[in-house]
C-alpha cells in the first residue's frame, strides 16, 4: 500500500512517508530516509550510522487546483562510510540541492511557464520572478536535439527571423519544414551566431539536409554556403513577392515627396490597393489604380515589374520559371537611367538560382510564418523580455510539441 500512495503522491522511492498533516493551505508530507539508500557514492558500501544530522529541509512538490501548496519534508543529514572515510551528504534524484523544488514540481512549473508570463507562474508557484527567471536561465535550452530526426531520410530547414523588440533586436527561427518542428531559436540574428549553429549540426545530420529556405539576406546565404555547401538554397516566394511590393511602395513615396516639392502641398496616394494583385482589384480600387499608374510613370514601370514577379510563380515548372525571369531582368536592362530599378535588376540577377530553384521541391517558409504567429502570441502572453537569451529559450519552450519538451531541459 505504501508504494502505490508513494507513486500516487509522485514521492521518491528512497523515502518512506511517516507522516502527512495539513496546516491552512499547506499540506506537508513528512518522510524518512529509507536505510536501503544509505550507500556510498565513492565505494558503493553500506554505510549504517548517521554522521551528522542538520535538521528537517522544506521543499515545495506541488500546488493543487484549488491553489494549496504540497511540501514535502525530510531529514538533511550526512554520513560517514567506515570503508573510505568519505563524508556526504544523502541526496535524492528528485531533489535538486540548490532549489527549493522537487523535480516534479519544477516541471510542472515550466509547463505553466509554456504559457503563461514569468510573473503569473511565480505569483502561483509563492517563487519570486528573479528566482524564477534563474530556473529558466539554467535548466531550459533554446535549440532541439538532433537525434530528433533520426528516423527522416532528409530534412529541410526554413530560417526566418522576427523581432524581440522593435527592428534593433530580432532573433532567429529555424524550422524542419518536413515534420514542421522548430529547431532552434537564435537569440541574435547576426550572421556569425548562425555559422555557429549550423557548424554544430552533427555530421550524420548535415548529409541529411538538402535544402535551406531562407529570405533575400545575403548574410544568410553566405552563412549556409560556408557551412553547409552541399545544400540547395530557396529564396522564399512570400519574400521575394513581399521585395517587390516595398519598391513599389517606396517609389509611392519618392511621388509624393516630389508633389510636395513641386506644389507645396502634401498628396496622399493610397498604398493598400497598389499592394494588391492586378486579379483581385474590383470597382473603386481597380479605377483608383488606373488614375495612380496614368499619372506617375515611375510607379506604373515599378507596378508593372511588380505583376511580372507575382506572375512568375504561376509558372508550372523550372523551365518556364526561368523564361519568366529572363524576360524581368532583360526588360529591366533596358531603363538604364532608373538607378531604383537598376538596384532591384541586380538583386534579381544576384538571387537568379535562388528564385528558380523554389520551382524544384516548391518549397517555402510558410510553416516557418505560421510559427511566427504563435511567436507574438507568446511575446503579449510573456509582456516581453528584455534578455534575449532568456526570450529565446522562453519562446522554444513554448513553440515545440508536448512530447519534445524534456529535450528543452539542460
């Protein structure tokens, strides 16, 4: 009987419970040391006499759902082994001795800490949020293991990065785009830390990788390149769509500058439907458009360049991608004196296999998108976090799946 209320109450076999007494909304379980776990950690002997004993520790082991908390209580002593004459201290592998948690309180903690911000987790837990904070620093990891993927032919990775607080901050996402499993995240999102994280990637893992699916940064490309040159790159479509559509929108704003300057007076030109594809335009927005693109030549060459991009990923294969791009970068050659267009021709011609090779795998960072999404949900959850090392194991405790989640402790 003792056993199944042991394993009940999730208490560690080297106890036995004396015990248990319930003060207002503490309910403490008293427990012995069973004699069986009097062994020395140097020689394996039996020790039999106690060297010294230092009173009874309190460590918090569970709070129920009506918010009362659980101890537990166990004598804190110290043995002497006749054989080596070593002294130690009796410890339990449930007890770390340097927190004032049992292991299955703490991670019951963390679970909580999934969703919920440091400050509402530590207001439940009666630990304070620096305590708290230190837990994470230590026990929690912002990157999965490997051997995860151990039983996948090959692997994909999409990378993308989000902000951690405002544009000078941003960390880094990696994705396996196949099981769509977060992998990592970066608390930086310089090149340098991504060399290092893809350089630690064990060898049997680096054959599996065939391809990266990346945004237009040249950092990144160069990253991938120098650690793993073997792998096919992708430019992301949404990236690449998302490129055109800013210099468009960067050449509204030239125009209307340009109108101030002329005339002295602001014009506002509506951006919302010059972002839109030329197929989804209807009524009021299609013939605003018309008047935009009649009236400012710079933005009905951007426009036009814009819709030819979009259209290129209509195309159902490599081949006809390929003709599609040809004809953008041959007709962007032609507008010599467009110092703007003549920037985005080269970026074109820079990202050339890049573009075409999505038309292969047809691969994308869609998935690695949708995380983003849980991201920021996780940030106004959290209030934010000024440490970027703790936001990114904070935020890969969060994204990954219930069953990976011991791999997100140290």
């Amino acid at each position: 009987m003792q056993k199944q209320i042991q394993k009940l109450l999730n208490i560690d076999d080297n106890f036995t419970i004396k015990d248990i007494k319930v003060q207002g909304e503490e309910s403490i379980i008293f427990c012995e040391w069973k004699r069986s776990s009097y062994v020395c950690p140097e020689c394996g002997e039996k020790v039999k006499n106690v060297h010294q004993y230092h009173g009874r520790r309190k460590v918090l082991h569970e709070i129920k759902s009506d918010r009362k908390r659980v101890y537990i209580s166990y004598p804190n002593i110290r043995l002497k082994c006749t054989k080596c004459s070593k002294i130690f201290t009796l410890r339990s592998k449930s007890i770390f001795p340097w927190l004032r948690v049992t292991s299955f309180m703490l991670l019951s903690i963390l679970d909580r800490l999934r969703s919920s911000s440091f400050k509402q987790v530590a207001n439940l837990s009666g630990i304070s949020p620096t305590t708290l904070r230190k837990y994470a620093r230590v026990l929690l990891k912002n990157e999965l293991d490997w051997k995860t993927f151990e039983k996948q032919e090959k692997m994909r990775l999409g990378i993308d990065e989000h902000s951690i607080s405002g544009r000078k901050k941003m960390a880094l996402l990696i994705v396996e785009l196949l099981s769509s499993t977060p992998i990592a995240v970066l608390y930086t999102h310089k090149k340098e830390e991504l060399v290092r994280f893809l350089d630690k990637i064990p060898p049997y893992a680096k054959r599996k990788i065939d391809e990266v699916v990346i945004d237009l940064n040249q950092g990144y490309k160069n990253a991938i390149r120098k650690a793993l040159p073997h792998v096919r790159i992708v430019a992301d479509p949404f990236h690449v769509v998302r490129d055109a559509n800013k210099r468009v929108d960067d050449e509204r704003k030239v125009a209307e500058e340009v109108y101030f300057a002329l005339n002295g007076k602001r014009k506002k030109i509506p951006k919302r439907c010059l972002m839109q594809g030329k197929e989804r335009l209807r009524g009021r927005k299609k013939q605003k458009v018309k008047e935009i693109l009649s009236q400012h030549e710079n933005i009905r060459v951007f426009y036009h360049f814009k819709e030819k991009v979009r259209s290129l990923y209509k195309a159902k294969n490599y081949k006809e991608a390929e003709k599609i791009l040809e004809s953008i970068i041959e007709e962007m050659r032609s507008y010599k004196r467009w110092p703007a267009l003549r920037r985005w021709q080269k970026s074109l011609e820079r990202w050339h296999d890049e573009i075409l090779n999505h038309f292969i795998s047809k691969s994308s960072n869609g998935k690695v998108e949708g995380y983003n999404v849980v991201v920021k949900l996780l940030k106004r959850i959290s209030f934010g976090m000024r440490n970027p090392e703790l936001y990114a194991k904070k935020i890969m405790l969060g994204l990954v799946p219930m069953r990976f989640s011991p791999q997100v402790l140290t």
